[in-house]
C-alpha cells in the first residue's frame, strides 16, 4: 500500500475460554501445531500489509513470554515494542496505548487470536476503496454471527451500523479481528464511553466510523478464525494442517 503504516498487535485477555491450557501459558503463545499462536498476525501484517514496526500490546503478566520468544523481532524481519495494559479495560482501551507509537501515523490493528489466510487477504486489499481519513474493517460469513460485532447493512449494501454481540444479528456476518485505522482514531477512543460490562468498545470505535461515513469494508472470501475458543482452535489447526506440503 501506498501509504506508511504501523502494524498494532492486540494480545490481552485472560483465555478464559481454553481453560486450564492458559493457566499454563498465555493463549497467544498456544500452539498451531508447531507454530505459538502470535506469529499468525505478526505475519499477516508483515506479509500482507508490509509491516515491519510492531506493536504488541498484552497484560504485565504475559508481556515477559512474547518478549522471550519474539526478542526485539529481528529473528522474525520486524522490530517489536511491548506495551503493558495494566487493566482488563477492553480492546479499544489497549489500542489507546499505541498513541505515541503511532507517532500520528495510521495503523493496521490486528487481534493476536485471528487467523487469516494471508495470500487471499492480500488479494481483498484491492477491494477496499479507501480514502484519506478513511477506517476499513473486514467481514467474514459464519454461523454464530452473535458471538462478534455484527453489521447492519442498507440496500446498497453500505454498513449503517455495528452492534457488539447482538442477541438476534441483523446479518450472518462478523467483523473480524482486522481494522485499518487512520491516525484520528484515538481520538475516537476518547469520545466513546465505557459498554455496560465497563469497557472501552472496539465495536463502539468502528461504529463511531460508519456514523461519520467513513468506515469502508471487504467481505472475506478465504479463512478466517479468531482462534479463541475450543472449537474454533480445533478449526484453526485442522486449517493449518491441510496447508501442510506432503511429506516425501
């Protein structure tokens, strides 16, 4: 892409739904198959979006493990910093701590459970026709839409809204774990106010996007997992597996 972006990689949470596996291990760090878990959107945002400055972002107790495996992520052909999110105040809360980073630069935020098929994202880039100023998040089909923020959609097929985890989805679609930001996106964080489960909405950023007409979006066509439940794990590896060259 044209313009020069830093890559933000969200890695919080407590896992709580891979119980007991993350009383272990942070569940970033669990595998697929041979592979810990981070290094899937470390790569899509070096190898997709050409990204080299990263920033991840986790709690004080697990920052310690990412820095033991990654390093300063010369190993891996990107440079890495680490921030501490001292509380569990939701992911537009840690994506707040990447201001400084962002230096006033836009961003490609990515969450460190979300599992992309790397060569079909790449493809989809060029269907986001995005302006200057202009927020794109990604779409993907699936079953259970009310597990994620879900899109309303007019009869042009234009967002007019994103509800975080609706009981009744006005579609099958879900906004993945994927957003280009520009850099007013901070102060999009500061105008929103805490969900009533207190905390800090990404939904509630991307929605202050599509309020404002400038939030653009892509539908998915290839793999996507968030990678964060039993079943969707299960999913993740079998994926991963089938990618796998046959041995000689």
């Amino acid at each position: 892409m044209a313009e020069k972006l830093k890559g933000v990689i969200l890695a919080g949470g407590k896992g709580t739904r891979l119980l007991p596996a993350t009383r272990a291990m942070n569940k970033h760090l669990i595998p697929i198959l041979n592979r810990p878990m981070i290094l899937y959107p470390l790569e899509t945002l070096r190898d997709v979006f050409g990204i080299t400055d990263i920033l991840i972002v986790s709690g004080g107790e697990h920052i310690g493990g990412f820095a033991d495996f990654l390093g300063d992520g010369k190993e891996h052909k990107v440079s890495l910093t680490y921030r501490v999110q001292s509380e569990a105040g939701g992911i537009a809360q840690a994506l707040a701590l990447a201001e400084d980073f962002a230096a006033g630069q836009p961003l490609v935020v990515i969450l460190g459970d979300n599992i992309f098929d790397n060569a079909i994202l790449k493809k989809s880039l060029k269907k986001v026709p995005r302006g200057k100023g202009d927020a794109a998040v990604f779409l993907c089909e699936v079953p259970d839409a009310s597990r994620f923020g879900v899109p309303t959609f007019d009869k042009k097929g234009n967002i007019t809204k994103i509800t975080e985890k609706p009981a009744q989805p006005a579609s099958h679609y879900a906004i993945t774990g994927l957003y280009l930001y520009p850099a007013d996106v901070f102060e999009k964080i500061r105008r929103i106010k805490p969900s009533a489960r207190g905390e800090l909405e990404i939904t509630d950023v991307n929605d202050a996007y599509v309020k404002s007409g400038k939030c653009r979006h892509c539908i998915l066509d290839g793999f996507w997992s968030d990678a964060g439940t039993p079943s969707s794990l299960a999913r993740t590896v079998a994926w991963a597996m089938d990618g796998l060259e046959p041995r000689a």
